[in-house]
C-alpha cells in the first residue's frame, strides 16, 4: 500500500469516521442526483454573502473524503450548483446549502465551504 | 396583515418585489433571464445561494429635505435604497462568459421594474422619484457570481404618519 493510499484510506476510515466527530449528510449534485455522505462540519458564525448584499447566511465549513463512495471526488464536484443537505444547529431539520468554495483538497480530503 | 396596514416603504418595497416576481413567472417568455426565485431574506438570513436567485434586501432611508414641504401635519421627504441582490452559480461546464450572464440579469431587472408604464418610479403612486443607482458586482471564490442593482426611490408622507402617502 502506498502512502497515496493510505492518505485515501485514512480520510474515510480514520478522518470522517462516524463513530468520532463525522455525521452524515446528503450529497445533491447539480442534476438532482443524491448521495449519502460522511462529513466533519464546522458551524460558524452568520457572514455577510456579499459586502453590497445587505443580509447575511450560515457558513458551514465541510470536510469530506476525496471519494465518490461515502464522500465527494474532486473531479465530480461542480461549483455551479452542488449541494449538500446540512441542519444550522444541530438537531434541528436539514436544508439545502449551496457549495460555494472549493477551500482546499488533496488527495485525501476536500473541506468546502456552503452557505 | 392586509397591505392597507403596511407603512408607504414596505408597500413600496411589496410592489418592488411584485414585479421583480415577474422574471420568476414560468409563463415568461418576456426577458432573456428566468429566475428561480425573488426572496425577502429573514431575521436569520437562512436562505442559500442559488442560480438565477433575486435577494432583495434593503438599504438606507434618508430624509430629503428640498423636497419636504409645510402643511398641518408637514410633508416629509425620505429615500429608502434598496438592493436587488442578483445571484449567478451556474454550471462550471458552462462556456458562456459569467459577464454576459450578469449583464443579461441586471439588464432584466431594470426592464422588468421599469415596464409598467411612463409612469414607473411612482411605484403605484407611492413614490415621487425612483432611480437605478451604480451596478456593484460581486464574487465568491468562484461560487457564485452577480451583481447588486440598487435601485432609490423617493416617497413622502405625513410627518406623523408613516402610512400616509402624501403627493
């Protein structure tokens, strides 16, 4: 197994395992077509959207598995449309959140931010 | 709530957004630019971004003394701005350039607004004046893209009553 591999493996097993901090979540590309997904979310505070906007959203910060499996590949993911169903505060009913930002991604993980 | 209720700036802001609905009619065959939704966002803003979205939001209201006039009760000046917030994520595939997309949406909206009759920046007589402000656009990281249309528009009413609409 190579480092490569293991950085993959790691992401899904270890990272965005759900018996630790992952939870899961639905993936909604921009066709409609829905996955589920392991994810680590971080809830932060309402940001403007844009500085002439006037209002503000949630922002959620996404990390998940670089996998079309039980996470979300780089080469799959579109900017234009995707979404993923994510609750504002925990425990309350999900919504649809537009992802807005590829953040960062490696090999392993993609962390997205959504709004 | 019946509009009767409403003060002179939220019946505007009501009729503003009325015919910013029209580009989201799905009969349109109108405008270039169908839109997926016009929203008035909430306390806890928990809409999210999407393609061909309208965000209306509002500004600043200031007073306009040069058009205050006297009277028993006096009538008072004000500009409220308001912000036609247009959201732009479309597909990544897409070719065409995101500007021209942009300008086709602010196009629009100015069109749509501005429809009614030669008689438009009353808002329903309303308002006294109405005008389109700069275009401000705006980016996400590549997200989302659009501009922000604000549009301002004068009114008066009673200086001791909001509700009013004096001429």
């Amino acid at each position: 197994m190579t480092l490569h591999d293991v950085i993959q493996s790691d992401a899904s097993l270890v990272f965005c395992n759900l018996s630790d901090f992952a939870e899961t979540a639905t993936y909604i590309t921009r066709d409609g077509l829905r996955r589920c997904i392991d994810v680590v979310v971080e809830r932060q505070n309402l940001q403007t959207l844009s500085e002439y906007s006037g209002s503000v959203t949630p922002v959620f910060i996404v990390h998940v598995a670089n996998t079309c499996t039980r996470g979300i590949s780089s080469d799959e993911l579109n900017l234009g449309g995707d979404s993923i169903e994510l609750a504002i505060r925990v425990g309350e009913e999900v919504s649809e959140r537009t992802i807005v930002q590829l953040v960062e991604h490696d090999e392993g993980m993609l962390v997205l931010e959504c709004r | 709530m019946s509009i009767g209720t409403l003060p002179v700036v939220e019946r505007i802001a009501v009729e503003l957004k009325r015919r910013l609905d029209l580009l989201a009619d799905v009969t349109n065959t109108t405008y270039n630019t169908k839109v997926n939704e016009v929203i008035r966002p909430n306390r806890l803003e928990s809409y999210t971004p999407k393609d061909m979205q309208i965000v209306l939001t509002t500004d600043s209201i200031e007073t306009v003394p040069e058009l205050m006039y006297p009277g028993n009760p006096p009538a008072v000046a004000k500009r409220v701005t308001f912000h036609i917030n247009c959201n732009v994520v479309n597909d990544e595939s897409v070719n065409e350039p995101i500007d021209t997309i942009v300008h086709m949406f602010a196009a629009d909206v100015e069109q749509v607004v501005t429809s009614d009759s030669s008689t438009w920046h009353t808002f329903s007589n309303l308002a006294v004046d109405a005008e389109f402000l700069s275009h401000v656009p705006h980016s996400a990281g590549g997200g989302f893209d659009g501009v922000t249309v604000p549009i301002a528009i004068t009114y008066r009413t009673d200086e001791n009553n909001p509700y009013q609409v004096r001429a």
